[in-house]
C-alpha cells in the first residue's frame, strides 16, 4: 500500500561529499586586488566633488562674452556695450546730478528679456582676482537698470555704472543676476559676460574715458 | 638557570624611567613657573592714538580725525546742529563692497569723555551715529573692495552743552568664521566670554558674550568754527 507514502521519511540522502577547493589562479587575485584598489581610489577621489556648503548656495552660471545672448530659464541677457567717463551727469525732471568717479566710471549697457514674467535683476563686476564690486551709488539707482522691470518678451536695454580702478579690469566679468532673496532659492540662473580685457586694453580704455556721460533718470 | 651569567654582556641601567621623572617633573615646573594650567589673562588691547591703523581682519582703518562741527557739509546732518564726526580711512580687505554703516558695528564702542555716546538712555533721538563714506563733498554708503574710503560717523550732540574733549574708540575685530550649524562660511566679531552684568544674573547666566577689542584709539576732539 502506498498509504504511508510520504508519512514514512525516506532515508536521508547521503550528505554532500565537500567540493574539493577550486583553485583561483594567482593572475586573478592580482587582477581583482588591482580592481578592488581603484574602486576605492575612485571612491575616495567622488568626495572630492562633493559641494561644500557654501559652495550649495551658489548661482548656477552661464557664461560668454560680449554681445553674446545668454539664456538661463528665468531671464536672457546680452551685453552690449561698455564705456568709461569720468562723471556721470543724471539728467532729472527738475535737478541734475553729477557724480564723480574716484577714478572712472565703467557704463555697462545690457540687454534683457524674460520669458514668463516681469523680472528685475541687479548686477556686479567680478574681477580677476574674485573682487566683486557693486554699481555704483554714486549714480541714483533711477538711472540704471537695477529698478527697471523686464517684461516677458520685450526686450529691454539698461545702463549699469561701475566704479572700479582701472588696474582690475584685467580679466573681469560682468555678472547679470536676479536680485539674492534673503534665504530659500537655490540654484538661481546668472549670467556672466567676459569683457575680453587685458591689462594695456583696460589701461587705454579707461584713459580713453569721456568727461561727461549724461543720461536721463 | 634563572639568573643572568656574570661576566657575560654589562648589565642593561634603566635609564628610561629617571628620564620620564625627570621630564616630568621638568613638565610640572614650567607650567607653574609659566603661571599654572588656568587660561592665560587675556591682553589689554593696543592703546593708539590719531594716525594709528588697526587691522580689524574685514577692513584696515586708519583713525583720522575726531571734530565737532555744524552739519549741513559733505551731505551729513543739518546745518543748525552740531555734530561729533570720526574721520577714519577704511580699506575693504574683505572680497565684496561694503555699506559704510558697517562701521558702526566694527567699533564696538566709543565714549566721549568716558561716556558711551550712543548709549540708548541718551536724549539723541537717533539712537546711533549717521556712517556715510564721503567723496567729492557729498555722502554715499558704500566702500568697495580694495579702495580706500573715508567713513565719516556723525554723532549729533546735545544743544547747549559742551562739546567733549577726546572721545575713545574700541575697535573690534572680525574673522571669516563657520557656522556651526550650516557650516557655511561668514564674517563674524570675535567674541569672547565675560563677567555677567546685572541683567545677565536676573536671566541666570553665568557670562555673556562680547566682542573683543583689538585697539583702544583715544582721539582729541577739535572744535571747528
């Protein structure tokens, strides 16, 4: 009868006779020591990418030179042309400002178009060094860009005024850039524009500088 | 056999224990000598005078000029009142421009004639002094990396009263200091733990914080007509 079929043990199977050691070949050690050291290397190496902290609150930068369009996705800009002079006349309904420059003015003019909504946006100069000069508040803030909004699809230009000595301009950039809020955006779009100068260029341009610059504000 | 065979090898003098001693001992008398393990007295800060340049870290600052004068010069205050003006030289040394009005953080306290003077008891509405950088007859806020600025901070003094005869400066100092927290990086006064006030023990703490004076600048005041 097969009634006790599957009640009834059957008798243990024989136990595994242990597979003898199989034998790795030493090139194999060596090649998997030699991986096994990269992977760390190279694990140790990715730390070094990590962003410090400070580095976590930085603008994300597109970069280019002059008269070049830079699109970021909250704002496009270009820069399209630079000047020197020794004062700036600020030409008002009823009065008129002058403000002298302790050497000269640089008189950046930008371009602007958002793609959504109205926008504002300041701007600094970055030197070679990593100085960054504010515009000037010499020259009412009524005269620059910095108090203009942008408004989706127009283009608009806009002056900035700079007062920075002549012997940093060597290398500086012009950074355009939503004004910082004071805590909470992260990876806000900034442009940066080369102004392609070099020491005699900067030297000749800012001794080439008008008397006066009259605009209206 | 247990014990060493003389006449072998000379036997070994332990020479590392009566060093360690000695050492020690050496250790212990130093640092009592020295003034024992408490925390140093910390140093009374630098005295200056007019002229003298204070590197307080942020910015260098060359102490010019303390004059009484009426306002309505150089843009700061009106022209029937007058004012206690510190003429100082500020250089930026830190990477972005500057509001001048930070200078009256970076000078953690200043007396006219051992009085604070912008003590918020005091009948000076303001509560503070005006910081403008002054250029060209006129006044504007900022100082720009690099550049040297003159920073003038306008006290308004009381009417009828007489103008003081020296004022003392207390210059802070600021360090590019983490954040412990977010370990971000900031420029920050140097502060340091002192004697509780009053307030302090009602609160019932045992210290507070203070910013520390690198410089002590005593200035004549001079009355200009």
């Amino acid at each position: 009868m097969s009634a006790a079929h599957g009640l009834v043990p059957e008798a243990p199977a024989a136990p595994l006779r242990p597979l003898p050691p199989r034998r790795v070949p030493l090139w194999r050690k060596i090649v998997g020591g030699v991986v096994g050291i990269a992977l760390v290397s190279a694990a140790v190496y990715a730390q070094t990418f990590v962003l410090t902290a400070d580095e976590k609150s930085d603008p994300l930068t597109v970069s280019g030179g002059m008269h070049d369009e830079l699109r970021t996705s909250h704002f496009s800009a270009r820069l399209e042309r630079v000047e020197f002079a020794r004062t700036v006349r600020v030409k008002k309904q009823y009065s008129t400002d002058d403000a002298k420059a302790d050497e000269t003015f640089m008189i950046v003019k930008v371009g602007l178009t958002a793609p959504r909504r109205p926008t504002q946006v300041t701007s600094f100069v970055l030197t070679a060094d990593g100085l960054r000069f504010e515009p000037t508040d010499r020259v009412s803030l009524s005269a620059t860009l910095g108090d203009k909004w942008i408004q989706p699809g127009w283009w608009r230009s806009g002056l900035f005024f700079f007062d920075v000595p002549a012997d940093k301009l060597a290398g500086a950039r012009v950074v355009v850039a939503e004004p910082k809020t004071l805590f909470g955006d992260d990876y806000m779009p900034e442009t940066s524009f080369d102004l392609g100068f070099d020491r005699p260029k900067a030297r000749q341009m800012a001794g080439a500088a008008k008397d006066v610059y009259e605009v209206s504000g | 056999m247990t014990s060493t065979p003389s006449g072998g090898r000379p036997r070994r003098r332990p020479v590392l224990i009566p060093v360690l001693v000695v050492l020690a001992a050496a250790t212990v008398g130093v640092s009592a000598a020295a003034g024992g393990l408490k925390e140093a007295p910390e140093k009374p800060p630098e005295q200056a005078g007019k002229g003298a340049e204070i590197d307080q870290g942020r910015m260098v600052t060359r102490f010019d000029d303390a004059v009484v004068r009426l306002g309505g010069k150089d843009g700061i205050g009106v022209s029937d009142r007058r004012y206690l003006q510190l003429v100082l030289k500020v250089t930026n040394k830190s990477e972005i421009t500057l509001l001048a009005q930070m200078m009256d953080d970076a000078l953690v306290g200043v007396r006219a004639d051992g009085k604070p003077l912008d003590d918020p008891a005091s009948t000076n509405v303001t509560g503070g002094p005006r910081v403008v950088a002054v250029s060209g007859g006129h006044s504007y806020g900022q100082m720009h990396p690099g550049v040297p600025a003159t920073v003038v901070l306008a006290y308004e003094l009381p009417e009828g009263k007489p103008p003081p005869k020296s004022v003392q400066i207390d210059a802070g100092m600021y360090a590019w200091a983490e954040s412990f927290f977010y370990k971000t990086h900031e420029w920050r006064l140097v502060t340091t733990p002192v004697a509780p006030t009053a307030e302090d023990r009602a609160h019932g703490r045992q210290f507070h914080y203070s910013p520390i004076v690198v410089a002590q600048v005593t200035l004549p005041v001079r009355v200009e007509a």
